[in-house]
C-alpha cells in the first residue's frame, strides 16, 4: 500500500514587523514588554489576516542582520510598524519601508494612561491605530485591538491604498521596478529558494510535460495564499513554456498590489498580445496598457520594446493579408517604438536591434539611419557579452546585427554562445521570426540568403 501523496504547505505573504524588541523603559520608569506586545497581539492578528508575521529577531538565518532585515522590509508584502516608542532603528527602518512601498503599511501606537513620548512632528500627521496600555505598561483590551489590526490588514489586501507619505505627498514620484534583465532569471532565483512551494515549482519546470507539471502545480494552491514572490514565480514560469492563456488568467487571480507593479503589468501585456494576436482584442488591451505604463511613468527600455512587439507582429499580420499600405503605418509606430526605448536606455540593445532591423526592412529611406544606428546597438551587446549576467539576448543581437551587415563568419560561435544560456524555445523563434523578416526583404531585393537560410534552419533545430 502506497503512502498518500500531501501537499507541501502554501508560502503565504509575508507581513514584516517593525518595533522595538524587549523590555523598554520610558522616562517615567514605565517598562513596556513588545515582545509581549508582539505574541499577544501583533502576531495572532497578522496571521488571523492570513498573513505570515516576520520580525528580524525571529528570522533564523546566515549573513549580516541588517542585510537581511533590509531584504524583509523591501520584500515582504506588508508591514506593521510599532511607533509607541522614540526609537531611532524604528523610525529609520520605517523610512526604508515608505521610501520603497507606497502601499501595504499599517501603524500602531500604545496609548498608556500618562504619556510617556509624543509622535515626532514628522509623523503626526499620520494614521495610527491605538493599543491600550496600563499604568505599568501592560497590554489591556487585547481582544478589540486584535481584531481591529486584523481588519486594517485584510482591507489593505484588498485595496490598493497609498499609506507612504512620501508617496502620498510628492506628485509623480515613482517607486523602484524591476527591470527587462530581471524578468528573464527571476524565476530562477525564486526558485532557489528552501520552501517546499519552490522546490516543488523547479522540479514541475524540469519535467518533460512542464505545461501540465505547471497546471497540475498551480491547482494545489489559493493563488491569494502566496507571497508576491511565489506569485511572480509561477507567472512568470507560464512565460517560460508560451502557456499565454494560462499566463493572462494566472495573472487575474495575482494579488492587487503584484498586479499593479510595473513588472506584472508589462508581463501581462506580453502574454495578451501573444495569446489573442495582432489584430485581436487582446492585443489591443496590452496596447492600451503599455500606452497607460509610458503616460505613468516615462519611457522605458521594457516597455517601449513590448509595445514596438505589438505593432511590429501587426505589421507581419497586414503584410501576409497584402494589406501594404496598413503595414508600412504599423511598420512606423514600431520603429519609433523601439527606438523610444532604445534612446531611454542606450545600454539595452534589445530594443535598438529591433529597430535596425525594421529600419533595414524600410528600405532606401531608413538605411543611413540604420547603419548609424547598428553600432551603437553592437557596442551595447558586446558590452553586456562580457558580463557575468549576461543572457540570451545580447547573444541574439550580435547574431542579428552580423547578418544585417553580412558578417557571417562570426556567426557559428555566437549561435553557441546564445544556446548555451539556456533560452526557452519563445526567445529563438522570436530570434528566428526577425530573421525570417530579414530574408523576406532579401530576397525582394535580389540578395543572396543561402546563409541566411541556413542560419535559420539551424537555429530552429536548436530550439528543439
């Protein structure tokens, strides 16, 4: 008789606390015990909100503390800061956590029955819930308070609220992103991790079926149980095996807070257009996101290049229809795409190979500015080749921008090279669609693309 099968327990989000640890004594000589403070009534109602609560003292692992305190404030999807005490490690760690989280941010405050410090200027224009103490700095009225934290924390799951003043005061401020690089060994790093929900997510990854692994996987969890990490994990591994479909309605059931980064809106985009089309209702909501990204927050490298995506697949749609006239607008609107984003980040060749290329499939009009262009796209690939977290893709510029400029005998070890960072089969055919439009033009305009044919073929047998 077999041993039943069980499922790891579910990575729930995490919820920092930010307090004092100890006893701590006032001025007055009233003593207050946060730690009592903390199992009595912090921790019970962080978990009734279904939240795992965290504080640095009771974090059982290697390296330097404040590293990985720093880690948790920055990572962990909500925070509880205890400000009943002056203390100069709480007010600092919670500028650390406003500076970074607009959101997901609540406040305590003990209320004894003589004051034993004020709110400092700074903060007293702020939200506090209140929590009673006596005259010797006990808790009383655990219960009422419990819940009441319980309460704020769950509505803030649910709601996308911004708590950080810095946030809520400085129009237009923007927090910290993620960028391109980032997306492409996120799920690998994730996946490092020692929680079972990791190595569970590796091993489904390195199955033959992954598609199914994957699905199998996913149903075992409340995708509202995980931490946005484990979230971003799972999402991002549909990418990996061009399970779009999945990916869009993975994405839907992500929390509010892991939809709304700029990194989940763009890998959103992304799977939208790949899932519905050129020409599909889709692609054109991924459209409007990244339109409403670039409004938000400026130009990026990402997420110029994903919209440049958008309309150069619509260019191939209207090409293939012998809709000529609609293509060359598409054409256009990619070009500049990609070129906005190349121009915002010079150092990102993904971007500025893109827009070589489709300059080349312009014709006589865009190559002066096409060959002005690929060197500059060349010293960024080449730049990034000789770094240890280089990828994929900077090997696939070289590859594409030696055929543009017929320098074939570069070309075999760079396909090694390429091939030996591990991408998955969407990032070939992507380099293999690229240079498919490449022969297309060629062989329009009279050009041999014997090598460039066989280039092809080769990559596609890889990609097997």
């Amino acid at each position: 008789m077999g041993s039943m099968v069980t499922c790891p327990p579910p990575v729930r989000q995490r919820c920092f606390v930010i307090m004092p640890f100890g006893k701590k004594k006032f001025s007055t000589g009233v003593e207050v015990d946060f730690d009592s403070v903390y199992a009595n009534l912090i921790g019970p109602a962080v978990e009734r909100a279904g939240l795992e609560p965290l504080r640095a003292d009771t974090e059982m692992f290697g390296g330097i503390i404040h590293t990985n305190m720093l880690e948790q404030i920055l990572l962990c999807d909500y925070a509880v800061a205890d400000m009943t005490m002056d203390n100069a490690n709480v007010f600092w760690e919670l500028g650390v956590r406003h500076g970074f989280w607009p959101t997901g941010t609540v406040l305590l405050r003990g209320n004894p029955p003589v004051p034993v410090s004020r709110v400092p200027f700074d903060l007293n224009f702020m939200k506090y819930l209140p929590y009673q103490l006596d005259e010797k700095g006990g808790l009383t009225g655990i219960e009422d308070t419990a819940l009441k934290l319980t309460d704020l924390l769950l509505h803030t799951q649910e709601n996308v609220v911004v708590d950080s003043p810095l946030y809520s005061l400085i129009q237009g401020i923007k927090p910290p992103e993620i960028d391109r690089r980032k997306t492409d060994t996120l799920r690998i790093r994730f996946t490092r991790k020692p929680e079972p929900f990791y190595r569970e997510l590796d091993e489904a990854f390195k199955k033959k079926d992954k598609g199914e692994a994957l699905a199998e996987f996913v149903g075992k969890y409340s995708v509202r149980t995980l931490d946005s990490s484990a979230q971003v994990a799972v999402f991002l591994s549909f990418r990996e095996k061009s399970m779009w479909k999945d990916m869009v309605e993975f994405y839907c059931l992500m929390g509010a807070c892991v939809r709304e980064s700029v990194l989940a809106r763009e890998q959103y985009a992304l799977a939208l257009n790949r899932f519905g089309g050129p020409e599909s209702q889709e692609s054109y909501e991924a459209e409007r996101i990244l339109l409403e990204l670039l409004e938000q927050r400026g130009d990026s490298s990402e997420t110029c290049a994903l919209l440049g995506r958008i309309y150069k697949d619509r260019y191939d749609g209207a090409l293939k229809a012998g809709r000529d006239e609609e293509a060359l607008g598409y054409l256009e609107q990619a070009i500049e795409s990609y070129l906005r984003g190349f121009e915002a980040d010079p150092r990102d060749a993904y971007p500025g190979i893109n827009t070589a290329t489709l300059m080349f499939l312009m014709g006589e009009g865009e190559l002066k500015k096409h060959r002005d262009l690929l060197p500059a796209v060349k010293w960024a690939a080449r730049l990034r080749t000789t770094r240890k977290d280089s990828d994929y893709w900077d090997f696939a510029t070289l590859i594409e921008a030696a055929v543009l400029d017929d320098d074939w005998d570069i070309i075999p070890p760079l396909v090694g090279k390429a091939m030996i960072k591990g991408p998955t089969p969407w990032m070939v055919e992507s380099t293999i669609n690229n240079l498919g439009l490449i022969r297309e033009v060629r062989e329009r305009r009279g050009l041999d693309a014997q090598k460039l044919n066989s280039l092809i073929e080769r990559m596609g047998n890889l990609k097997k």
